[in-house]
C-alpha cells in the first residue's frame, strides 16, 4: 500500500501551475459520448477518475488516446448503451453517463455510482429530470435503466436543489432532446459553465450556463471540436492553504481567479496578503494565521465544500477560532478526526465544525478517508513538527495530478513509499 511522508515545517517559495478541472473534465468526457463526435481535448489532468471516464468511454465502444495532457476521443464508434458496476462504482461522476446514453442511444443500464464517501448522496434530481425529459426510468435490482425509444423531448425542469451532477446530466441530455428544455434553480459552478461551453463548441445550443436558468434547445447535428479544459479551482486553493499555513510566499499560476472570488476573502481574513494578476494568484502569508469567524458552504458563488477540509487544516494552527458550517454534505467533517490525531482542537456536532486553534500540529500516521481530506492532511503535515504518514492516497490521485512533485518544487519534502 503506497502511503505518503510529508516532512514539516518546511517553508515553500516558488510557483506552481494548476492543471486542468477533475470535475470540469469528468462530465465533459461523459459529454463525448452524447456528441457522436471526434474530440480533442487539452488541459487533460492524468487522474484516476479521468483513467475511469475513458475505460467507459472505451466499454462504450469509444476511441480514447492520451498524449501528455491532450486526450482524443472518438465517440462516432460508440455501440453499446451499459456500464458495469465495477467501473460505475469507482466515481460518483460515472452517472452523467446516464445522460448521454439515453439521449444518444434511447437507452441506457446502468448502476449506482461510488464516489467519496460524504453521507448520503441520492441520485433522485438525475433521474426525475431524465423522466421528465420523457424517459421511462426503472429502479430494479440495483440497475438503472432509461428507455425512450422515440428520443428525448425538451421539458421545463426545476431543481430543489442546485446539484451540480444533476445539471450537467441535464445538460447532456437536453441538447439532444427534441425541443426547449428550460432549467430552473440550475447549479452555477464555473464547471457546470465548462460543461456548456464545451457541448456548445460541438454544436449544442446551451444560453444562461453560469445563472440559475438554463434555456436548452436540443439540436440533431453535433460535430467535431477542440477544447480546453478550464483550470482546476481547488487545486489551487490546495496551493494556497499549503502556503497560507507554512508561513510561505507562493504564485499559482494558470488558475481561474474568478471562480476563486469566495475563497481568497478568507485567506485575507486569516491575514495573508493575496495579489491577482491576470491568471495568476500570489500569497504572502504571516507567521501565524488569525481565525476566521465563519465559514459556511454553500452551492457557487459560495464558498466550496470541497475547499473545506483544505482551510480547515490550515486554519488548525491559526491564532483564535474558527468556525465551520458543512451546508452541501450531511458528513464531511471526517478530516477532523484525523487532524485532531496531529494535535488540532476540532469539535463536530452535525453540520457545524469548531477549531480551536492550537501552537502546532504533531507528525502521526494518519488516513485520508476521501480527495479532499487527503489533500487537507498533507497541507496540515507541511506545518506539523516531524514526519506526517498518510495512508490510503490513491485518494488524493483521483484529483491531483501531481500534487506531491508539485509541492516538492517549490520546498517541501514529501516521499511516496510503499
Ligand atoms: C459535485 O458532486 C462534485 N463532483 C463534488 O466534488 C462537489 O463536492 C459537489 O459537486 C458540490 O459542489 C463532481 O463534479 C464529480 P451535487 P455532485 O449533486 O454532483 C444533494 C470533490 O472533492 N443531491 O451538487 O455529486 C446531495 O446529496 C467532489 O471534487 C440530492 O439530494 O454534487 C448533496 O447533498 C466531491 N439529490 C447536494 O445535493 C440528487 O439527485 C450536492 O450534490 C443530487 C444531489
């Protein structure tokens, strides 16, 4: 079992790239297959959910090559409309297929997804909205399957909640249905706005990507296109938190600062300084960081819940409390166990998270229990006193490309061991 050795308190100084959106690129993968078309596509992170995204691409009958961070896919050769549980359970993002299969084959049998293990996480807005799209949608011994042998038809749909999933299942969908499908109460995250970008290039015709409505009318013909994949948001934010709670100076470049507009406040509250520049973001961290008051997530433009666990680590060591409200996820708090391990004062109770914060973490073996909080006990591992172990990282590869070597090029010290 690989695990990894993160030596601390190490300054780092230097500058550091991002890379391309894991959850930009995975429903954009999943959009190949509604396409029919040959897609190029740059800015491709090497992830373990991309390696997924193109084994069902490749189950489905799809032509998939990677060279570097370019990966073409040849949809135009898809002829099968299943995927198996092995492959559906190693990601959530594998039920945007659902989709795209059913708009583009009139039919699709698949399974419930895995993904990160953060409470419950129902899949009823995905398949509400595929039968309100007209499909007929069986639940039958753990398989789904969608059958509209005449086609989707546009609809007017409207979300109880802004799922991110959901929409981009929408989206996909809706561009081959026959007709307007109008979404309401639609999620704006920049990866949903990507999404539609994207599907737009092939020939969708997708306006208001980005607001709350989303008017969708369905075209026959898709063709071929290139596309660039926008950057990653919280690899950028684990950039910044790995240099806010070492004392560091650091410049992230290629990022897309706007959608960053909810987190780099709180760098500011916990007193760095943050400069913006074009696509570049730079940081000059105290010696110690203050609390912050307040943290609540909440859909975009709010802050992200997936940087949550990434400023909670960091914020372990800040002067004063801080307080956590987990609005998106029923159990995301599952960091704070482990980071209390390394000597934080972290108290749960529900959706709220206190930190207390403490002098100074201490190195201890420690396991990352989903992407993100692997992330967050590697930043906390950069400030704590000794050698921090981190087991169970293949979770952290689902959505980091190279995020060790990263950090090794600017100052750190992490090994990856067996
Ligand atoms: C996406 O997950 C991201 N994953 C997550 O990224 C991210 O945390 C999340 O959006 C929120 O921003 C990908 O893009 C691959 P949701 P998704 O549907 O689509 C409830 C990371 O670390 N809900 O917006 O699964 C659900 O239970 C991760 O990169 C329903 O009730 O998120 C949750 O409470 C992990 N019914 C809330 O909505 C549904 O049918 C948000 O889920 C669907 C969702």
């Amino acid at each position: 079992m690989e695990k990894l050795y993160v030596e601390g308190k190490r300054g780092l100084r230097g500058e550091l790239v991002c890379h391309g959106a894991k959850n930009s690129v995975l429903p954009i993968l999943a959009a190949c297959a509604v396409t029919g078309q040959e897609v190029l596509l740059h800015n491709c992170p090497a992830l373990t959910d991309v390696d997924i995204s193109l084994q069902i691409l490749a189950h489905l009958g799809c032509e998939c090559r990677r060279e570097g961070n370019d990966v073409a896919v040849d949809a135009g050769t898809l002829c099968c409309a299943q995927v198996p549980q092995p492959l559906m359970l190693q990601m959530r993002s594998s039920i945007v297929f659902l989709g795209a299969l059913t708009a583009r084959c009139g039919e699709a049998c698949l399974t419930y997804p895995g993904g990160c293990d953060l409470g419950a996480r129902p899949i009823d807005l995905h398949l509400d909205a595929l039968r309100a799209l007209g499909a007929q949608v069986t639940e039958e011994h753990g398989l789904i399957s969608c059958s509209a042998p005449e086609g989707l038809r546009g609809a007017s749909i409207a979300l109880y909640f802004p799922s991110v999933g959901a929409t981009e299942n929408i989206l996909i969908a809706a561009s081959r249905a026959r007709g307007r499908t109008v979404l309401t109460n639609a999620a704006q995250e920049p990866e949903v706005v990507d999404l539609a970008r994207f599907l737009n290039a092939c020939g969708a015709n997708i306006s208001g990507a980005g607001e709350s409505t989303i008017v969708i009318e369905g075209v026959e013909d898709f063709h071929p296109c290139e596309f660039t994949v926008m950057p990653d948001r919280i690899e950028a934010v684990t950039f910044l938190a790995a240099a806010a709670i070492t004392g560091s100076v650091l410049t992230v470049h290629k990022t897309d600062v706007d959608s960053l507009r909810a987190v780099l406040p709180i760098f500011l509250e916990s007193g760095c300084q943050v400069t913006c520049q074009g696509d570049s973001v730079s940081l000059r961290a105290p010696e110690r960081l203050n609390g912050v008051k307040m943290i609540r997530t909440m859909p975009y433009p709010g802050f992200s819940t997936d940087a949550q666990a990434l400023v909670m680590a960091m914020l372990a060591t800040a002067k004063g409390t801080s307080v956590f409200v987990e609005n998106i996820f029923e159990n995301r708090y599952k960091h704070a166990y482990e980071l209390n391990k390394m000597g934080a004062n972290i108290k749960t109770e529900g959706r709220m998270a206190v930190v207390e914060g403490v002098e100074g973490l201490t190195s201890c073996p420690v396991t990352a229990t989903d992407l993100r909080s692997g992330a967050a006990l590697l930043v906390a591992g950069l400030a704590a006193e000794g050698v921090t172990e981190i087991g169970h990282i293949f979770h952290i590869r689902r959505g980091y490309q190279s995020l060790w070597d990263d950090l090794n090029s600017v100052g750190a010290k992490i090994e990856q061991r067996d």
